[in-house]
C-alpha cells in the first residue's frame, strides 16, 4: 500500500513546468515504439533493482551476516576478457571502474508478471545503464542508455560457441538476444570507449522483493499519477512512499508520466532513483543490517552477475568505495537522444553524438560534471518542498576535490542524487 504525506504547496497543474527552451523540446519528442509489444508490467522499472544491487548490495551488511547463504546463491557468467582466477581490486583501475546494470525482459520464472508470452525476437536488455565510479572514490555516473537507442551491435560469442555477425545500426536492446550480458556489455564498451569491468542483469521481479526489502522508497509527484497500462493509482499529488508491486507500476509507467515517451520515462525514474539513494545512505538504512541482508539477498537472488561482480569480496569494495560519495557528486544522466528521426531512426531513438561525446570525455577523463538544468522539466521538476540544503561541510586538511561551483557544466538530462525532485505527471 502507498502512504501520502499531503504536500499542500505542490504548484498548481495550469501553472507551466518547463521554460520556452524546454517546452520546444518536448513539443518535437515523439511517442517512439519498441520492437515487440510490452506486456502489462513492462521491464523498465528493473534498473532500480539493478541499481539498488550494484550500489549498496552488501558493504557492512555483507561483512556481517551469513556471507555462505548469499555467496552459495550466485548466477554467474564471464564477460569477454574476463581472466581466470580471483579479479583485480578495484583500487588497481586506472580512472576508476563501470559497472553495467541491464535488464532482461523475460518472462520466465516470473509468476506471470509481464505476461506468459514472449515475442519471437528473443529475450531483450529493455533497461541498460553504466556505473562510472572515479578512481578517487569522489564522484559517480550513471548513464541510463534508453532501450531503443540506436547503435552498432559488435560480433558477439553465443552460448553454443559461435559468433553471431556484427550490425551497424540495430536498437541497444537486441543486444542480449544475441549473446547474452557480455554481447550488451561488448556493445556498450564499443558505444561508449570504456571499459566494462564488471556487469549484472535482473528481472522482473527483483524490483518487487528488494523495494520490499528496503522498506519502500518516498516518491514526489505533481499531480494525479493514474495509469490504466500499468495499474498505478496515485490520486492527488504528494509524496508516497511505494514498495512492491507499486513500486514497479510507478517505474514501468510510460502513459502517466511526462509527455508520454521512454525518454521522460526514464527522467521521472531518476526521481525515485535519488531518493533511493538518499534512502540507502541514510543512517537508518545503513545501520538496519537486517534490511541490509534482505536487500542483498534479493539482488543475488534475481541477479546473473558478471565472474567478477559476484566475487563477495570486490562486492563489499564496491560498496565501501561508493558509501561515503557525497549526494551532490552522483549523478543520475541519460545518453543525450532523440526521437522523430527517419530511415533507421524511425521510431527509435537517434543519439546525439556532439553532446555524447563531451559527456563521455569527462567521464573518461575522471572528471566529475555538474547539469545545466537541475531536472528536466518535463519528466522531472524540482520539489517545491524540499527540505533545506544542509551546508556544505569544511574540505578536510589535504583533500583535493574541487568545488561544486567550479566543476564543468554539461547540457544532458538529469539529475544529482542530492536534488528533491517530483515526477512531472500526465493525467489523462
């Protein structure tokens, strides 16, 4: 069940939400397809799941409580380049380490969510999003790939030992179809220049046991948030707090969010994405190591991690690297595209390489980056009731982070894991 905390200052649904800039842009986006029809549930909502098992999946809990029964319960597979043996430790890559977070769309061994059936065209990577986490242990990235992105799909190895034959121009989501985790990690190494070290994917339902192991995660939304596709009833704007099943209805939702596309879609999850990690690194969730263990239990459970991401004790550095990253310096981006497009891009997603490319040159570089626009506007607005920002604590004697303030701008959406945002919804 949600929980609503009434917030009786949330602007009025008639006052505009975005500036001439933004408004232009979300006039041109159009609703762009997929390539096979989604089921009920849909599978966007599994990169909080993911997410949820990369960021915070053990750290102290895993390091305290019963490491055999996690450890025992691992779905592992080896990524191109993987080497035998136990893997480097973090500390050893140059310009920090990434981490891909997919998720499947299958409908195996899902109790009937999404649906029995499953097109001819496979199993797809419906969610797709890289970790960047610097070498200094100071600032982190998530790039969200939209699903129907445009891109070359390199010659990947299948299961049975062959290799399928390259593509010049397919949807990032065929990916998994033909070669599994390491043929979408191939794909988005080539795509974006880094190198993937480690990689997990999850199914439907991990979102629903690990927001319960969790306990929930608070959610703003700006008005009504009823979706007849996915279920989700949301009828005033406020704050709850989902878990479960609503949980998943809110991210898979499409229809009642933004103006209706994956690209507000995955706006509008950013704002549950920071809360969440608000949420985790929070004193109370950081200190509940029973919360903890669950949470870490259900990653596992619902997850085939990467040789390397499933060795407990490069899970437990993860952790310990990413813990003590301050809010303001985790961003939650996404690969700048757009749809509308023609030829190849017709109803998909065409990236925008200018802004990519500088993007992905500061994440190569270690460079941390600050958005030009605190939200979107149009999937996401800033929360009108948002606690006040705390002051920023004093720079520690040798410490050589710089300041917020003088960190480059970049012009992609987003948002920083410190920013209280609202979903933008469309009640129809």
């Amino acid at each position: 069940m949600s929980e609503l905390r009434p917030r009786s200052e949330l602007r009025s649904r008639s006052v505009a939400r975005t500036s001439p800039k933004k408004t232009s842009q979300a006039q041109a986006l159009a609703r762009h397809g997929r390539l096979k029809k989604p089921g009920p549930w849909g599978s966007i909502a599994k990169i909080v799941a993911g997410s949820l098992a990369v960021l915070l999946v053990s750290g102290a809990a895993v390091g305290s409580v019963a490491l055999d029964s996690i450890y025992g319960q691992r779905d592992t597979v080896t990524l191109v380049g993987e080497t035998e043996g136990p893997p480097p430790q973090i500390g050893s890559y140059e310009g920090g380490f990434n981490i891909l977070i997919a998720g499947s769309d299958t409908r195996e061994g899902q109790g009937g969510i999404g649906g029995t059936t499953q097109d001819a065209s496979g199993e797809l990577n419906d969610v797709n999003m890289i970790l960047h986490v610097a070498a200094d242990r100071q600032s982190a990235v998530a790039i969200s790939f939209p699903r129907d992105m445009v891109m070359g799909i390199p010659e990947c190895p299948s299961s049975n030992g062959d290799y399928n034959k390259p593509f010049s121009t397919e949807s990032l989501n065929t990916a998994l179809s033909y070669g599994g985790l390491p043929c979408v990690a191939m794909t988005l190494s080539e795509f974006t220049g880094l190198d993937i070290q480690f990689a997990g994917i999850i199914t439907f339902d991990g979102v629903i046991q690990m927001t319960n192991a969790i306990g929930g995660v608070d959610v703003c939304i700006d008005g009504p948030l009823v979706d007849r596709y996915t279920g989700i009833n949301l009828p005033e704007a406020g704050t709850y707090n989902l878990a479960g099943w609503e949980a998943l209805a809110f991210l898979r939702s499409r229809h009642g969010v933004g103006d209706g596309s994956d690209l507000t879609r995955i706006s509008s999850q950013q704002v549950y994405l920071s809360s969440m990690v608000r949420t985790l690194k929070s004193s109370e969730t950081l200190g509940d190591y029973k919360k903890l263990y669950n949470l870490a239990d259900a990653a596992i459970a619902n997850m085939q991690l990467s040789k390397g991401l499933a060795d407990i004790p490069t899970m437990v550095s993860i952790a310990l690297a990413l813990k003590d990253i301050p809010l303001d310096r985790i961003q939650f981006v996404q690969y700048p595209g757009s749809t509308g497009g023609t030829g190849v891009y017709s109803g998909k997603v065409q990236p925008n390489q200018y802004l990519g490319d500088q993007m992905m040159e500061l994440v190569a570089a270690d460079q941390p980056f600050v958005l030009e626009e605190a939200t979107d506007g149009t999937g996401s607005i800033l929360d009108p009731n948002a606690p006040a920002a705390e002051p920023a604590p004093e720079a520690t004697e040798g410490a050589t982070a710089a300041p917020v303030e003088d960190l480059p701008t970049i012009d992609v959406r987003g948002q920083s894991a410190a920013t209280f945002s609202c979903s933008v919804t469309n009640y129809y």
